[in-house]
C-alpha cells in the first residue's frame, strides 16, 4: 500500500525532492498552505456563524452603520502580518536558490528542438541527450514502458555531495529545463544564460522534461539526470574524456577514407530514422505544407553542395536545425547520401566524410 499512496501523493501535491533546497521549497508550500487553511477556516466559518445566528427569519435586524474605523485598521494590519510572515521564510528560501555561487562542477545546458546538449566546463566532455523512447511506443505499436517519453540515450551524469551549477540556454526557441525532484525549473532563452544549482545527497535517476511549449516535438524532450558517488562521477568523467578523443582520432583517421554504398546507405538509414524521420517521416514525403518532401526533392536529386550545407548548418526560420555539431562528419555523409538515394531518388552519388570536412572549412 505504500508505494501507492506514496504514488497518489506525489500526484496530487508538490513534489518533495531530494535536496536540501527542494525540501526548503515543499516545506514553504506546506506552512503556506496551511496558513490559507486557517484563514479560510476562520474567514468562511465566520461567514456561515454570521448567516445562521443573524438571519432575517430570527428576527434579527441588520445593522445600520457603515464605517467602523477600528474594524477597517485591523483588517489591514492583520494581513499586512500574516503577508510579511510569509515573506520572510520566501525571501530566504528564494536567495538561497539563487545562489551559484562556490560551485564544485559546472554544466553548460543548451536546449534546441528537440534536444538537450551539455557541456561540461573544466573538461573536454560534451554530447546531445535525445528521446529514447522507441517510436513504435509512440505510435501505440508496442506497449508503452515504464518510463514512457522519459528516457534519454544519454542522460546528465552529476556527482553527489558537490554543488552542480547549470548555465541554462537555448539555440532556437524559449525551452524550459524542469526537474521536480532538485526544485530546479530554468527558462533556457536564445542569447541569454540563465544560471541555477543543486546538490543531491543520495544517488539516484531523475527525471524531467523541457516544460516550456517549444514546437512540435515538445513532448518528445525529456530530462534525465543519474546523479553517482564523487568517485563514480570522477571515474565516468575520465573515461568519457578518453572516449571522446578516441572519437575525434577516428573521426580524422576516417577522412582519408571512403565508405562504399552499402556501408553509407546502412548507417545513414539508422541516422535518418533517428533525427530526421520525425518531420520527413520514414517514406521521405514530408507532411505537406509542413515539412517537405525529400523524396524526388530537387536538392536531393541535383543540388549536392545545397544539401550538405542545409544538413551541416539547417535553415533560419524553420524547423530544419543545424545538424554540423550533432553528427560525426562520417555519420552527415551516411545521412546525406542515404537521402540522396533513398525512396527512388537513385542518384548513384556518394558523399565521403571527406566531402562534408572539406565544406564545413571552406
């Protein structure tokens, strides 16, 4: 039974959270929502006591004044307090969440449709954190799990018992990075840094998702965050540095290579489904007057330096994002020529990683 009820709570009241911060926070809510119980008690009991005992078919006669000076002062004073008692512990509590300040680890966090980036600063590990539910799941193909629209490929990895401080912006559009549990909800806006903190005491997954309305895919934009020991964090982040050197070593080592056909088509199917399928759907065709079409699409049939340069750099004022900083140079070839031969298109032409660097620094 205590799971459940556990579970109902969580539902039907604010969520108490896992750091010292949030505990602050729900503990706030709860003194003020029991400051508001008392006043409605006392406000609408008096209420009701005064329409029973002083009701006309009594007898009783309404009173004729008007005014009563000392009544009126006192109904002002007594609020004036009771708003003033309630402001203090807000103020405290307010500053306190504010305050980034003598941060232990600190986290560059972007938001782009649908995405959230992360950098880590004083270290050279950073990657996209995308929506890992299976799109079978979402078109009600197969069951949906657990954890439905809240899963991530790569979740946020923070190190308990330190304070983790998160610059919070944006690429596109207004995001919102939201995670009940640490009390923490950041706007992310386009040209502006937003910063806030938190400090988890017991390892643990925690989830959020982007809680501002930004666009289509804006349910599909979750956050996942595994807080590990400092040891545990210490040890991932050494070997995600390791990991992403390597990467760019191949990454260079693979430009003096060429993929053949199938190895190009194969990969570019599994980043095609991946990022682009969503609004050129699986078929290629787009949704009219939406998202084009890529199949028969000109550019895909004829226009090659068009088409890795609205791939690499995406489109102002649409939809379409700049992929460049998302996928490898191996991967935006795989996609560009997959989407150049895919669906009928048939143009026999390939593009090399080599192809795509050489763009990137002309």
């Amino acid at each position: 039974m205590t799971p459940i009820a556990a579970q109902a709570q969580s539902q039907l009241n604010l969520t108490q959270g896992v750091t010292e911060i949030s505990q602050r926070v729900y503990d706030l809510h709860m003194t003020i929502f029991y400051i508001c119980c008392v006043i409605g008690v006392v406000v609408f009991g008096a209420m009701f006591w005064s329409m029973i005992r002083h009701r006309k078919s009594k007898g009783r006669k309404p009173a004729t004044f008007h005014e009563n000076i000392k009544v009126e002062i006192l109904w002002t004073i007594i609020p004036f307090l009771i708003l003033i008692g309630m402001a203090i512990p807000a103020t405290s509590t307010l500053i306190a969440m504010e305050d980034t300040s003598e941060a232990d680890v600190t986290v560059l966090v972007t938001g782009s449709q649908w995405k959230w980036h992360y950098k880590y600063f004083d270290s050279d590990v950073e990657y996209f954190s995308l929506l890992a539910t299976p799109r079978q799941q979402i078109e009600n193909r197969l069951e949906k799990g657990e954890n439905y629209l809240l899963e991530v490929d790569r979740p946020l990895v923070i190190p308990t018992d330190r304070k983790v401080r998160f610059l919070i912006t944006s690429d596109d559009v207004i995001h919102s990075w939201w995670v009940p549990d640490f009390a923490v909800k950041k706007d992310a806006n386009p040209g502006f840094i937003n910063e806030t903190w938190t400090q988890v005491d017991e390892p643990g997954i925690y989830r959020g998702q982007c809680a501002e309305l930004c666009g289509k895919d804006h349910g599909f934009m979750p956050v996942v965050v595994i807080a590990k020991t400092p040891a545990e964090y210490d040890a991932w982040l050494a070997e995600q540095e390791e990991i992403q050197r390597k990467a760019k070593e191949e990454e260079q080592r693979l430009l003096a290579m060429s993929m053949d056909m199938d190895e190009l088509m194969d990969l570019g199917e599994q980043v095609y489904l991946g990022s682009c399928a969503a609004c050129h759907q699986a078929s290629g065709e787009g949704i009219p007057g939406v998202f084009p079409a890529l199949k028969g699409s000109p550019m895909a049939l004829n226009d090659m330096n068009g088409h890795i340069d609205i791939v690499v750099n995406g489109k102002t004022g649409t939809s379409m994002q700049a992929f460049g900083n998302q996928l490898s140079l191996r991967e935006l070839a795989a996609v560009i020529t997959y989407e150049r031969n895919a669906w009928g298109n048939d143009t026999g032409e390939t593009v090399q990683a080599s192809d795509v660097n050489a763009f990137m620094n002309e």
